[in-house]
C-alpha cells in the first residue's frame, strides 16, 4: 500500500530545511495546465526540486548570473500564490561525477491541488 499525505504535510515536506540552513530537495510528480491559454494536462516528473521562495532565503544555491531589472509592468504583476494555490519549484539536475545538485535554471508553477506524489508518497 501507498504511503499518502495531506496537504498541510506536502507544504510541509516542500519547505524543509536541513541543519545548514539549505533547503531539502524533493521529488514530485504533478500535472500540468493553464486555464488562460486552455494547455496542460503532460505529467511531469522532477526528482529534484526546491521550492523557488526557499532558495532566496539561501544564497548556496543561486547562481552567479545578474538579477533583472524589474519594470513597471513586471512589478505590477502579482502571482497571488496564497490565492491561488500555487508555487513556483526551481527543477535541479544530479551531477553524476560529483553527486552535487546543479540548478537548471528551469522554474514552473505548480497548482498545490495538481501535485499527486511527493517523495514517493501520494498526495490526497
């Protein structure tokens, strides 16, 4: 049988750090979809990703690259995560000479509610 967790633990399992203060990565698998553009519905596999906030609280994963310069119409713009039940995950890949994780740069938004697996564990 299929461990299963709540909600309130994927939150949980999805904001864990470890005693360094870097944030644990996570397996997850979800489905995709836009309602604005009618597209979606691939399923996606990462086996390691960070929840995007957590890695500005961090600064072992960022990467040296310039931040962009925001503009009006970029400020303007709110992604109402708490309304919308989303978050952004930045996707990692394992090196497999070093094991290290390295940051692909790749960030996708995730409906909480289209996340059916965390770590091995089904989501209900």
């Amino acid at each position: 049988m299929i461990e299963t967790v709540s909600y309130t633990e994927l939150r949980y399992l999805m904001n864990r750090f470890s005693e360094n203060g870097k944030p644990i990565p996570f397996s997850i698998i979800f489905l995709t979809a836009d309602r604005a553009n009618g597209t979606g519905g691939q399923w996606v596999k990462a086996d390691y990703a960070v929840k995007n906030s957590n890695l500005k609280r961090n600064s072992a994963y960022q990467t040296s690259e310039a931040t962009p310069k925001l503009t009006e119409n970029a400020l303007a713009k709110d992604p109402n995560h708490w309304k919308n039940q989303t978050t952004n995950i930045a996707l990692f890949a394992k090196d497999e000479i070093t094991g290290k994780l390295i940051k692909t740069g790749q960030i996708i938004k995730v409906h909480y509610r289209l996340i059916f697996f965390i770590d091995g564990k089904k989501v209900e």
